[in-house]
C-alpha cells in the first residue's frame, strides 16, 4: 500500500487505501504521501514526468519490499 495523496483529497484521509484505519495511520506516520493529479499526468502539464515516475519507483520498491518479506 502506498500513501498516495490526490489533490482533492487531504492527507489525512488514507486517500485510495480501503484498509483498516489502523493500518492507514500506521502508513502514513512511517511514510510521506506522494502527490499524485492524474489530471495533470495526462495533460501533461508541468512536472507530469516526475510525479508519474516517483510513484511507479514507490510502488516498485513496495513490490520489492514485499517480496523480501515473504523470503
């Protein structure tokens, strides 16, 4: 699960995570959130590049993580 901050939503709210809120405050007390506008990605608009590339490197390295742990 990733921190993933849209902006519309406030940080605080687990935004697009349906876990419990337990697991929710847990994540976000250990991880920033990663600003997210899908808007903005596929507009293109100034900094799309970035964001896109910081949140597939996130997830990646969550995949990682994960797989580590199973081991």
């Amino acid at each position: 699960m990733l921190a993933i901050q849209v902006p519309s939503q406030p940080i605080a709210s687990g935004v697009g995570l349906s876990s419990p809120v337990r697991a929710t405050q847990r994540m976000l007390s250990t991880e920033p959130s990663v600003i997210f506008d899908a808007k903005t990605v596929a507009r293109k608009d100034d900094g799309w590049e970035d964001m896109l590339e910081t949140v597939l490197l996130k997830w990646v390295w969550k995949i990682v993580d994960e797989r580590r742990s199973v081991r």
